[in-house]
C-alpha cells in the first residue's frame, strides 16, 4: 500500500519508512519460515524473495533520489 502510494505523490513516504516497513514485514516473514510446518523448499523461495524485495526496494529508493 505504501509504494502504490507513491504513484500518487512521491513525497508520500520517507525512503526510511519505506526501508522500515519492508524490514518489519520481512522479520515476520523469516519468523514464518522458522515454523516446522514450513518446507525446506519453500523456507527457501521465501528467503530468495525476501532477498529480492530488498533489492528491488533499494533499486526504488536510488531512482527516487534521481528523480
């Protein structure tokens, strides 16, 4: 909700409450992936996107600061 918010007005968010909000997602996202009811394989993709979010958040956040 946040980064489509941005689509309206770029100054909506700070790039840090971005930053903190994807944090706070992804902390309970790896919380998740601790369970026993997780699989291996899927434990896996799920740190592979965590991974990918943060990067495409980065990627974002360095446009942003072009723009």
């Amino acid at each position: 909700m946040n980064i489509e918010a941005l689509r309206e007005n770029l100054y909506f968010q700070s790039k840090e409450n971005l930053s903190m909000t994807l944090e706070v997602i992804l902390e309970r996202t790896e919380d998740f992936t601790d369970s026993a009811y997780t699989s291996h394989e899927h434990r896996e993709r799920i740190l592979e996107l965590s991974t990918q979010a943060r990067m495409e958040l980065q990627q974002l956040v360095s446009v942003w600061i072009q723009a």
